[in-house]
C-alpha cells in the first residue's frame, strides 16, 4: 500500500470545523484551496479568521489561492498524538509558506523526508482521510 492509500484507510479524527472555517473546509472538498484576503489592507490571511491580523479589518473575503508553497522548516513525527497516525509515521509535518503569503502548518508527503530541503517547491494535495478531505502537500520537481 502506497502512502496515499494509507492515508485513505486511517482511523483519525477532526478536524473540528466551526463557522469560520467551514468555507476553507468546503473549497476542500471540491478541490480548492481558499485563503481569505483582507478588504481594507489587500493582505492575504491563513488560517481562517474573523478579523484581519495586519488591520483588524473584518472584511476578510475567501479567494482562491495557488496551492503553490515553499518549505520553510518541518520536523519528523514518530509519535503521533493520536494512534490513529500511527499507520503513516514516521512522517514529516512542515512549515510552508503559501505563494500568496501566510506560512501554514501541514504534514508533507514524501517518501524519503531525509531529502527534504529548505525552499523547495511544493503543492497541495488533497486526500480523503476518514471520510473529510484534507489538504497535503507535496514536492513539486516541476519548479525546482
Ligand atoms: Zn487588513
């Protein structure tokens, strides 16, 4: 079994979506990566909130994003903090900054994350897991 084949078949939960986050979550589930942008100081935002972190503003307004990113720093789980995790570690969680701006914190898949590198290039990948969608992401030797 593959490792997006293991993710399929994990018993995990959450994520816990409220009304705030419910959009990010739905563009998910229909493939698109959505990110808020700031109506007043033209900032983009992640994760998902009510008011705007440069201006307080809460014009926020969802848009679509690139699901492009570049690697910043990760670190290797080998002790998930739920057993349900356990069928895929070890397994590398990063810090990726979005092409549009705001880092995020996502589980990468890579076979090998020995060979991870900072700044390189990197997609979203969306994978069914428990029956949710969930955003991964992946290299991308297409921008090396
Ligand atoms: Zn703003």
């Amino acid at each position: 079994m593959n490792l997006i084949e293991k993710l399929r078949h994990l018993d995990v939960p959450g994520p816990t979506i409220t009304s705030v986050t419910k959009p990010f979550w739905e563009g998910v589930a229909s493939g698109e990566f959505l990110i808020q942008k700031c109506g007043e100081c033209d900032k983009n935002v992640f994760y998902p909130r009510t008011h705007c972190p440069h201006c307080w503003s809460n014009r926020l307004e969802w848009t679509p994003a690139s699901g492009k990113a570049r690697l910043k720093t990760y670190s290797v789980v080998h002790h998930p903090g739920h057993p349900g995790w356990q069928d895929v570690a070890p397994y590398p969680l990063g810090i990726i900054e979005l092409e549009e701006g705001p880092s995020m914190l996502t589980q990468l898949l890579v076979d090998s994350p020995e060979d991870l590198k900072m700044g390189d290039a990197l997609h979203v990948k969306f994978v069914e897991v428990n029956e949710i969608w969930r955003p991964f992401f992946e290299r991308d030797s297409s921008r090396d």
